[in-house]
C-alpha cells in the first residue's frame, strides 16, 4: 500500500491486488478507509474489481466468513 500526496494536494492510496485474496484486499481496504479517517480526508472514492468487497461495504452483502469481520 503506497500513500502519495499528489500536485494538486489530493491524496492518492495504491495497493497491488493482483496476488491478494478476498480477505487480504478486504483487510487492505478497511486499512486504507482508516488512514484516511486519521489523516482527515473530507472525500474519498474507492476503486476495486472486488464485487465481494464493495458489496460489504455497500450494506449489500452479508460477509459469512468470521475473518472478514
């Protein structure tokens, strides 16, 4: 995971998922969404292909497994 403060003094957080299972990008993305709580960010968007991850976070899906939570 990679914080960047970019020219225009927006911030930018990257992770690689492309080696992550659902439960690592999950855990990355809750991790990144407190970042950025703690460092004060008025607005935020989140970009994932996880249909699993964006569904929890959406109150859409009911995440079953305990490790998830």
């Amino acid at each position: 995971m990679v914080l960047v403060k970019k020219a225009n003094g927006k911030w930018q957080m990257c992770v690689d998922y492309t080696d992550l299972n659902n439960q690592a990008e999950y855990e990355a993305i809750l991790a990144g969404l407190s970042l950025a709580r703690e460092v004060g960010v008025k607005s935020l968007t989140c970009k994932t292909d996880s249909k699993l991850t964006v569904g929890h976070l959406n109150d859409e899906f009911q995440i079953k497994d305990p490790t998830l939570l």
